[in-house]
C-alpha cells in the first residue's frame, strides 16, 4: 500500500527503515507529518559506506524519534557494497536495465522481516520504505509488485492482521522526492548518499549522480558540497553529461 491519502492518523504506530540517504529522511518527514509516531530501523551490514549509520542516527535525533540498530551480516552477499574486493562501479550508464553490482540479494526482504517482527512487538501497524523509480528499476526488492506481494504474505503470517507497508515514494524520481523534501524541511546536509562513505562524496557512484542531477534540475547546490570546492566547476561540468545519461525508469503499472 502507497497511499498516503488512505492512512488514518489515529494509528498507534509506525516503523520507518532509516538508512540516513534522503529517500529515508523524506519518508521519515512524510510518515511524521501524517501524524504517526515512529520508531527507526537503522542497518548495520557492514556495508562499506558505513558513514550513512551516523547519518541516520542524527535523523532520528533531530526529530527526538527512537531508533534501533539491528546488526546483520551479509558476508555471502557478492555486492560492491559488503564486500572489498569488488569494486562500486564508476561512471555507469544509468538507463542500463542490468542489476548493479550494487544489489545485495535480499537485502529489503531480510529490512522488511526484521521491522514485521519489532512492529509486532511494539503494536505498530505500519511499516515505512523509502523505495523509489531509481531504486526499482534496478533492485528487484524494491519493486511495487514485491511490495504488495510481501505485505499480503506477511498479513497470512501474523498474529495481528492489518500490518501495512508504505512506499509513499514508489512513483517519484530524485528531484520530485527532494522537491517534497524541502516542503517538509528535511535537512539534506544531515543526509549521506555515497556508496563510498569517505569524507565527501565521490560525485562519481550512481547514487552520487543521481543526487547530483536532481539537485542541478532543481537550481540547486547539493548542500554536502556548498563551501567545499566540489559542488562547482567539476559537478556542473559533469551535470552536462550526466543529462545525457539520467532518465527516470517508466512508472510501474
């Protein structure tokens, strides 16, 4: 279910899967603003942009919500994300259809279980994804169809019926989500984006790009990059080709 519209704002609860990348944020503002009380899932899979753990813990303090980090491994897992000898690809064409060595197998399956079980728990009844057109074109667990399908399965799987999964965001690419991210006053330089983790984005990752092209479509500066010498001749240089190759995916039907 993704439909904002549809939510009561009586319900007791809600857990929002708080990566600290601004999809998260965005849906953690939106859920709040639609007055549920919400509690955060924060993952640590040793996933080599680790900097977004600290990202997401501020997110949560900012806006005095309780959180919960849940430590997994996922050592098997043959993405560039968990593991170090797999490079995170550069410079990739972003209409390619190919699932990115970025993918972890499983990865919201194994989210979504964990916050089923602790919504259970605590008698929340609804669960919060920041998954979006960029994320499904490229991430099979990300996809509407997955989503819908998880949630009526699980609803077989409970004690208490009636859990929902959220997507508010399935059908909106980057700039729409920040665009209704600054509505919200989601404060973007708390976000992290990068697959890296360094200490400033690299520019050159798909997540980096995709921020980046979003921000430039909205005349803006990404704020990760204001003051720092890096949101200026190089990304705009480099926002001439990324235009080129950035086409948000089809609407899923």
């Amino acid at each position: 279910m993704r439909d904002l519209s549809r939510v009561k704002k009586d319900r007791p609860g809600g857990i929002v899967l708080l990566s600290g990348g601004i999809d998260s944020a965005v849906t953690l503002y939106l859920a709040k603003k639609y007055g549920y009380h919400l509690t955060a899932l924060i993952f640590d899979y040793h996933q080599r942009h680790y900097r977004e753990i600290e990202s997401a813990k501020r997110i949560a303090r900012l806006n005095k919500i309780p959180y919960e980090v849940v430590k997994v491994t996922l050592e098997w897992a043959p993405s560039s994300l968990t593991r170090k000898d797999k490079k995170v690809p550069f410079d990739r064409n972003l209409r390619d259809k190919k699932v990115p060595s970025t993918y972890v197998p499983g990865r919201n399956i194994i989210f979504l279980s964990y916050a089923v079980s602790f919504a259970e728990s605590i008698g929340a009844d609804a669960i919060f994804i920041g998954a979006h057109v960029h994320d499904y074109s490229d991430y099979p667990d990300c996809r509407g169809e997955f989503l819908n399908s998880f949630e009526f399965a699980v609803n077989k799987g409970i004690q208490k019926k009636g859990l929902r999964i959220i997507a508010p965001l399935l059908d909106k690419g980057k700039k729409d989500i920040i665009k209704l991210g600054l509505s919200l006053g989601v404060p973007f330089e708390e976000t992290w984006s990068c697959y890296l983790g360094g200490k400033e984005p690299c520019l050159r990752c798909d997540s980096c790009r995709f921020r980046l092209e979003a921000f430039r479509r909205l005349n803006m500066t990404d704020p990760l990059l204001r003051g720092k010498g890096r949101g200026g001749d190089q990304s705009r240089s480099k926002m001439k080709d990324e235009k080129r190759n950035i086409k948000n995916t089809p609407r899923q039907s």
